[in-house]
C-alpha cells in the first residue's frame, strides 16, 4: 500500500458484534452487503482479533490434519485464526508487534513457518513455528516470536518464493529498497545471500522457478516487481549477481503498486494505486504478456465500474481475486486473456456507503484455501470470510479424460472438450502445425506437423571476374547482402550491386539473395502549400498497417518554426512501442525514426507535443488514401472522423522504409582474379609514359591524395601502387 495519511475509520453495525452465521447472495445483497456470486460465511471483529486496524491477510494448513489458519495481519500485532469451522472461527494465537504499532504489517509462509514484516521501525522479520497452533488448548494465547531476523530494519512486504526457500525483502532501508535475498531453507536462521538494487524502490513482488514460454529463461527464478512507475522483471537465479531482464512503464502510470501471475506465468496482471485519485479513471487492471521476459507488452486493461482504488490481486486457475479497497472483493474471469479480456464475474462489497477512491475498506485477500473459503481483510471492521457462489465454483466439465477437465467442478456445465491433435483443446490455435524443416525461412520451432508451407530463399548463381586496371563491379538483384566472408553477421552493403575495391591480389565477396524490400519511399510526397495549414500536431494524425517486419527509418515533416519534436508509434492497443525526438528548424525536416515494426495492423504514428506546429494538407490536396510503401506498409486513413477522414493528411510525408531482418539464402562466393599483378607497383622501360588517373582503393579519381594509398594507372597500362602521407605531400 502506499504511504498516506491514516484512515478515516468507518464504523459499521457489524463492527460491534461478535460474528454472524453464513449469509448467502440473495437478489444482490447479502444483508447489508452488495454481492454478485459471492455468499458470506463467517466474520470477526476488531476487538475478537486482537484490537488495532486490519492490513495484510495470509492462510496456511496444518499438514497433520488439514486445518486451515487465517493469518490477520493488524497495526499492533498478528492474528491467528481458527477456520475448519467458517461460521465460528476462532482467535488461536496472538503475536504482538516486535517493536511498535504500524499501519503496514505483511505476511508469507513457507515450510510450516510464518514470516512476518512490518513497516514499524527495528521490527526485522519475526519467524512463527505455526505447527504449535494444533496445540493449543486454551485460546487464544499469545506467543512470541521463534526467531528475528534483523537484516532489516523496517520492510514494506515479504515475498517468497516456496520452492527454493528465498525471501524477498522489498521497501527495506537496503538495497536502494529493492530485493534484499535471504535464505530461508532453515527457517529460524535466515541468511542474506544477495540483493538487488539495479532499478530502485520495490513495493511488491512475486518470485517464481519460472515455467514460462520464454525458453531463455526456462527453469530460472525470476522476479517480477511493481517499482512505483514500471513493472520490472530480475533475474535472481544467482542470488549474488541478481540481473536486470526488463523495466517497462505504460502510460499515465501514478505508482505501480502490485500483480501476480497467471499460472503458466505467460500473463501479469498490474495495478496502479494512485491513478485513481491523479486522473479520475475507474479502477484499471493492467494485462501484460510476458511471452518474452526482455520485452512484456501491455496488451490489454481492464477498468471496472467503480471509482475504487486498487490494493492486492492473487491469481487461482481462471479467476484472478482483487481487493479493491471500498469496492470490496472483485472476482474477474481471465479465460480470455489471450485477447487482452478480462470480466469480471463476482463481486462483494465490504464498504457499501461509498465506491470513492480512497484508502477504506478491504486491504488484502487470501483465495488459496482447499474449503474455497476467501479470507479477506477489512482495515476498519475485521475479518470477513467468504465464499464463491454455485454460479462460479460448482460447474465446470467433469470428465476427466476431457481437455478441459475441472477437478473442483461438482456438476457439468456440458461443455466438457476433446484434444485437438496438437494436444491442446478443440478449437483452440494448432500450434504444432507449420513449417518443421529448420533450414526454411518460415520454420517454426515448436512445429511437429508439417503443413507444407517451408520456404526458402534461392541462392545467387557464383560469378567470377578478372580484374585489370578497373575495379569489378558484381550485380545481382535487389535486397542482395554483400558480406566480406561467409561467417560475417552484417553485410557490407545491401543492394542490387557491390564494387570491390582495386587490389593487387585476388579478392572474392560473399553472396546472398533476400526477400526484403529496401529503401522503399510512401506516403504523400510533399504538401501542397496552397491546401492545408501548420496545425497543432497531437489531436490527430495518421493510420498505418505494417504487412512485414519493416524498419520505418525516416518521414518528412514540415515545421512552421524551430524546437524540439517528439514523434511516437502506437500499436493497435494504443500502447507507444517506439519514441524518437529530435530538433526541428522552420521548414523541411527529415525526422530519423528507425523504428523496428513487426507485422501487425492498426498501427498509428503522431506527435507527443502540440508545437513546433507541423503541416497538413486538407480538402483540395489531391490526398488519395492508401498510400502503398512497396509490400511493407500501407497508410489507410486519418484518427479524425467523419467526411475529413480520408481528405486530410496529417504531417508525416516521404516516408523511407525497408524490411527489417528479412529471410536470407545461403551465401555464394563471387571471385575476382588480378590479372598480370606483377606489373603492379613495377616501372616499365621503354617509350616514355603519361599519367592516365589516380585513383583509391574503390577506384574513384583522387585529386589530392593524403594520408591514403592509391593507384597511379599510366597510358602504357602500368599501374603503380603507392601510400602517399603528410610527409609526401
């Protein structure tokens, strides 16, 4: 949570008694609480908790007879409670705060131990042998802490990742507040091993052995971090040499505050505290695919109805659990995350006066529980216990032979699916399918069924020339890649022919055929000066599909005067994938962009700032949509509506495109042979001789040669080689 000024309690009927018996959503209400899939099943108040005000939630079972605990984070101290029965829970233990009250206490468990942070100065970590809980007999006792650890003073959370034993410290007065790393595999002696601090301040995290698509990363223990303005993902794999992967921010962000996973860990999903409150949005979720960890790309948002702020969000199966402060828990579907998708399908609001965005009502909630049962914490009434409806919980397929088996569903909801031959369901994308020849450019490496689409590029036919006192100039088509050798990764030139220079021995290039285009010239040429105006530049601009990977190198614009211009590219999800300034003065500007493009449609390109105005043509300007930019692109329309939509044109003439990492034929070599090389640099006797040319190495005539070799070529056909510098001049 972020740091604020204490809260306004809000003091409801409830808060003053001791519990109530289950509850369940009838006609949207569970009695004084408005609900949608989500029935109350027990609930405990502050004084039956220990006093204070509510902060973070987490749960445990008991491994000798399945138990579950609630552990209730509070400002003065830690609550355990008693769940096996829901409608009467009860106060086992309480473990007061290691130093003084404070509004943020966190908790994580692991191997049958709690771990427990707070933002209380000197608190350290405390370290709770849970299994004592089964024991006690006379509740609720209070106990102490098994352990401290004091590698810290204050933490902001803990996160921990279960299956290698590591906590993760975040917001500690270490490490500029990033990942402090302590081992935990030994839980009452912990050990910092690491750390991190190679992007600042962590407010929350989770830390995962990653099974991910991103085969670089298979196997790793990555971490992925909300650092107040960017979600950024580390390498923790060595604890000692902790490695940046990525740092990506997203527009109009205000404090990146928390996310969790998906459970192939292929999607993150994000929240923003404060957004809110700085620019009056509903509360947003932020859908992330993280198929490549180097580069997560915001694909999607969610924004809900309700003005609430957002708090913590956990992930379970297809339904991802928010507390969203006084909107309650929200329960949102995630099976259409793949097209950015999210719905939500529950809710129970735990602060029914009001949706405003402020810092009331639910703080966290805990979903993981095998009884189904959702913990959730009210920060000024306590502990509600709740539970998803029949609609959400009970239904699903019930075959479990079926692709889509649901062990928790109690009745079919008939739409059980077989395996598809791919081993994914029916209907769903065949993605053994493609090109299985690695050798192809289109080859797809998680192909197993060729689908005969496998191409390749033809190789150039060898040539072979003989030079005499020119220079040899090979041709071939257009998008060859001349390279020196046969192993060089950049070629020295793309094009449709290479001169080699003049030399006295034999030489040979290296040669391959593309697909790509180069050099390609679209969109309008020039304005027309007498239809249009220099307008303000960022309230609309133009619509482009890119139909191959494209490098976008340079558009013209025209400046009505000098400063500093900053042109962005959108993709489809209006996400900005590439940025680029530059300083513009009065007139034609050619604006250097570069920008790599992959294939993909609805892209737009326009400016971030509203001067230096730029010009536009309109009406009478012979503007003639699409403009074709070869077999790379194509400029469809205008973000403007209505009749001007395809008769204005907005900005960004003459635009210079190529393809980018085309497919490229294996490379031939292409020889030249020097004829007669003794008479090179040799003087010849005999009828007098004139100087014919000088010329350099790639043959050009040389007026005033310095510092260079060159070649002196005279009238009998000798040819002398020479280097001329400073001292021969």
């Amino acid at each position: 949570m972020f740091q604020k000024v204490h809260f306004v309690t809000f003091v409801a009927l409830l808060s003053l008694s001791a519990s109530f018996g289950q509850t369940p959503c009838v006609n949207g209400m569970a009695g004084e609480y408005p609900c949608n899939n989500i029935e109350l099943m027990g609930f405990m108040g502050l004084d039956e908790l220990g006093g204070g005000e509510m902060n973070d939630v987490w749960g445990w079972v008991d491994p000798s007879d399945g138990t579950e605990y609630v552990l209730q984070g509070r400002t003065n101290g830690t609550a355990f409670v008693d769940i096996s029965d829901p409608l009467n829970p009860v106060l086992v233990a309480n473990l007061p705060t290691e130093t003084s009250s404070s509004l943020w206490r966190d908790i994580k468990v692991h191997d049958n131990h709690a771990f427990v942070v707070s933002e209380a100065s000197g608190h350290g970590m405390q370290v709770v042998d849970l299994t004592q809980l089964g024991s006690i007999t006379n509740p609720p006792q209070t106990i102490v802490a098994d352990a401290l650890y004091t590698g810290w003073g204050s933490a902001h959370n803990v996160v921990i990742n279960e299956s290698t034993g590591r906590a993760y410290g975040v917001g500690t007065g270490s490490f500029d507040g990033g990942l402090n790393i302590v081992d935990i595999n030994n839980p009452t002696d912990p050990v910092l091993i690491g750390g991190f601090a190679g992007d600042g301040y962590t407010h929350d995290a989770q830390v995962v052995s990653y099974i991910g698509p991103d085969a670089a990363y298979a196997g790793k223990e990555i971490a992925f971090c909300c650092n107040e303005n960017t979600v950024t993902i580390v390498d923790v794999t060595d604890a000692g040499d902790a490695t940046l992967i990525s740092s990506t921010g997203y527009s109009n962000s205000s404090y990146t505050h928390q996310g969790w996973l998906t459970e192939d860990h292929r999607y993150f999903i994000s929240n923003d505290e404060l957004d809110e409150q700085d620019f009056g949005t509903n509360t947003t979720s932020f859908i992330w695919d993280v198929t490549s960890l180097d580069s997560p790309q915001l694909i999607g948002t969610f924004v809900s109805e309700s003005r609430a702020i957002d708090h913590n969000m956990y992930v379970l199966g297809s339904l991802i659990y928010q507390s969203n402060y006084r909107a309650g828990l929200r329960v949102l579907d995630a099976t259409g995350i793949a097209s950015g998708q999210l719905e939500e399908v529950g809710y129970f609001d735990l602060y029914p006066a009001s949706d405003a965005a402020q810092f009331n009502g639910t703080w966290s909630n805990y979903p993981y529980f095998p009884s189904g049962i959702i913990a959730v914490s009210h920060i000024e009434e306590g502990l509600f216990l709740l539970r998803l409806s029949n609609e959400l919980s009970d239904l699903g397929c019930t075959d479990p032979q079926a692709c889509n088996f649901d062990p928790t569903a109690l009745e079919d909801n008939g739409m059980c699916l077989g395996f598809n031959e791919c081993g994914g369901c029916e209907g769903e994308a065949l993605f053994c399918i493609g090109c299985t020849d690695s050798d192809a450019c289109n080859y797809s490496g998680v192909a197993t069924i060729d689908d005969g689409t496998c191409f390749e590029i033809e190789a150039p036919d060898a040539q072979s020339a003989v030079q005499t006192t020119e220079p040899i100039t090979f041709t071939e088509g257009d998008g060859t890649h001349w390279f020196a050798s046969q192993t060089d990764l950049e070629p020295l030139s793309i094009g449709a022919s290479y001169t080699l220079p003049l030399a006295s021995n034999d030489q040979s290039i290296w040669v391959a055929n593309s697909n790509g285009e180069y050099n390609l010239s679209g969109g309008k040429a020039a304005p027309d000066f007498a239809n249009g105006q220099h307008h303000t530049n960022n309230a609309n601009w133009l619509r482009f599909d890119v139909h191959q990977d494209a490098l976008l190198e340079s558009v013209d614009v025209y400046s009505e005067g000098g400063g500093t211009e900053t042109i962005e590219i959108v993709n489809a999800n209006d996400d900005v994938i590439w940025t680029a300034s530059q300083e513009l003065t009065t007139g034609l500007n050619v604006f250097v962009l570069n920008a790599e493009l992959p294939a993909g449609e609805e892209y737009q390109i326009r400016s971030a700032n509203p001067e230096p105005l730029l010009w536009r043509d309109d009406n009478g300007a012979d503007v003639n949509y699409p403009y074709d930019i070869g077999g790379l692109a194509s400029i469809f329309s205008t973000t403007i509506t209505g009749q001007n939509q395809y008769t204005y044109y907005y900005f960004y003439y003459n635009w210079k495109m190529s393809s980018f990492e085309p497919c490229l034929s294996e490379r031939v070599e292409f020889n030249v042979t020097v004829e007669d090389i003794s008479s090179i640099g040799t003087m010849h006797n005999g009828s007098p001789r004139t100087l014919v040319k000088t010329m350099d190495l790639l043959g050009r005539d040389v007026q005033q040669p310095r510092n260079q070799i060159i070649f002196r070529l005279y009238s009998d056909g000798t040819v002398e080689k020479q280097w001329i510098g400073d001292r021969w001049r």
